[in-house]
C-alpha cells in the first residue's frame, strides 16, 4: 500500500507527529524519507551559497537526524530550497515520486486537532500523490489504527477511496464505517417545512441503502454540511480516507478543524494510476 513515504518535517510539534503518523502507515520493509524544506538567502547569487546558508542546511541535516533518532526509525534525510513549503515539498515528490506525502497540522491549533495551517494547505493544494494530515499531539498519544472510515457518494472517487479504506482496514485489523452526507439544493427549501422534512428523510434512507450494499462497511447516513459532518463523526475514527472530489474536502478541509482523527486525501490522478497506490 504505501512503501515509499515522504515525511514534512520542521522545528515544531507538527512534524514530529507527522513522522509518528508515517510509522504506522508505512508497509514492512518500506522506505520513509524526512524532508526539510527552508528559504535561502535572497542575495545568494546561482551556484554560489553563502556561508550562512551552508550553516542552515548543516542545522537542518542535524535536525532530521535529530527526529529520526528520536522516533526510532531508519529514515532517508533530504532537504531542499525553495520560495514556500509546499512548493518544496511538491517538488520533492516529483523526484522521490512517493506513495503518500504524510504532513503536521497547524502548531497554532488545539491539542488533538486536525487545523491546517498555511504550510499545510499549501502541501494539500495539488498533492502530487495521496496525503495523510496528522492530529496535533499525535506523536505524545500514538494509537494503532483500529477504526478507519471512509467518505463516500457513489463518485469515483470516492470508489477509489473505499478501496484504499478496505486495503487498510485488513492490513491493520481495523473495522471499517462508511459515511455518506446529503443535502437538499437551495431551491428545495422554497416548498414550506414539510415536503423538505420528507425529502431529507427519503435522502437519508436511500444513501443508508447504498452504504449497506456496500460489502465489509458499517454504514452511516447523515444530513448535513459534509465538510462538518465528517469531522464529527471522525471523532470515532482513527483515520478518515477521503477523494479528492468527491466532498470537496480534500482541497481545503474546511471542516477538519474539529476532527480528531488522521486525515487520508486522495489526489485524482491516483485513481487513474498516478501516486503508486494499490
């Protein structure tokens, strides 16, 4: 599943929890690569690095090694320049070409929150392979992954993440919920209170029928705002699998500030065999 592991790391909490995030998805024998990615010194002309900036990648090496040894891992150490940290970071992808790119969340959020600071939306806007987002605090309360959900609206992507959540689930013993949100068009709420109770509820039992169709998933229907409500029904979960499309939540994760659960986010081109997964 995931072999090739590229891990954003830094001086705070996030990537530490990001690389304890990484040791439990990564497959027996993989590979795990830590990365640092830092701005040079503008007045550094090409090909030529000033004193200062030979001093900064020295302390960043120092560093790597310093988190690697730390969490007990072997671990390939690469930095990189570049104008911002998912650019960087992107950019490391391209030449590694991982399986996943695992990252922190926003050192300014709560304990055990999922909030997405600039760095952390910049690596998720565009991934070139899936991502993997972990809770702040992570790596203080490392838990094994034993409830893993997955987002899901008959779309294909959100096909190709019930088989990414399926694949997981049977690596690590897990049990596997799958979760469905609906809502009414805007226009619906122009025919008075009770034909909308209806129809949410008529909704809401047809997606319980899709999910319980679907084979190994426990299912869960719901109406609502779906960037909310999955961040709120992840309080159960380990890890949530999400595609990139399907509930718009893998652009932005705008509900993911309340989760309390890792977040798996599966880029397009995976489905269609770009990202190495399978």
């Amino acid at each position: 599943m995931f072999k090739n592991i590229l891990v954003g790391v830094d001086r705070h909490q996030g990537g530490r929890d990001a690389v304890a995030l990484a040791k439990q998805l990564l497959d027996e024998g993989g590979e795990l690569t830590l990365a640092c990615i830092f701005s040079g010194d503008p007045h550094t002309s090409l090909g030529s690095p000033t004193e200062h900036n030979l001093v900064k990648r020295e302390a960043i090496a120092e560093l790597l090694r310093t988190v690697s040894n730390e969490a007990g891992v072997q671990a390939g150490l690469r930095w990189r320049e570049s104008s911002s940290v998912g650019r960087g970071l992107h950019e490391l992808c391209e030449v590694i070409e991982p399986d996943l790119l695992v990252v922190g969340s926003s050192r300014h959020g709560l304990l055990g929150r999922v909030l997405l600071g600039d760095d952390t939306h910049a690596a998720l806007n565009g991934a070139p392979c899936a991502m993997a987002i972990a809770p702040a605090g992570y790596a203080e309360r490392p838990a094994e992954i034993r409830q893993i959900g997955v987002a899901y609206d008959e779309s294909p992507e959100s096909e190709h993440a019930l088989t990414i959540a399926r694949t997981l689930a049977a690596r690590h013993g897990a049990k596997l919920s799958a979760l469905e949100v609906v809502s009414l068009p805007t226009y619906a709420f122009l025919g008075g209170p009770a034909p909308i109770d209806g129809a949410i509820e008529a909704l809401v039992g047809d997606a319980r029928k899709r999910l319980t169709a679907l084979e190994g998933a426990e299912p869960h229907a719901v109406y609502g705002n779906a960037a909310e409500e999955l961040a709120l029904n992840s309080a159960s979960l380990d890890l949530l699998v999400v595609g990139s499309r399907g509930y718009g939540t893998s652009r932005r994760l705008p509900g993911a500030a309340t989760s309390t659960a890792s977040w798996c986010c599966l880029p397009a081109r995976a489905r269609s065999g770009g990202g190495k997964i399978g």
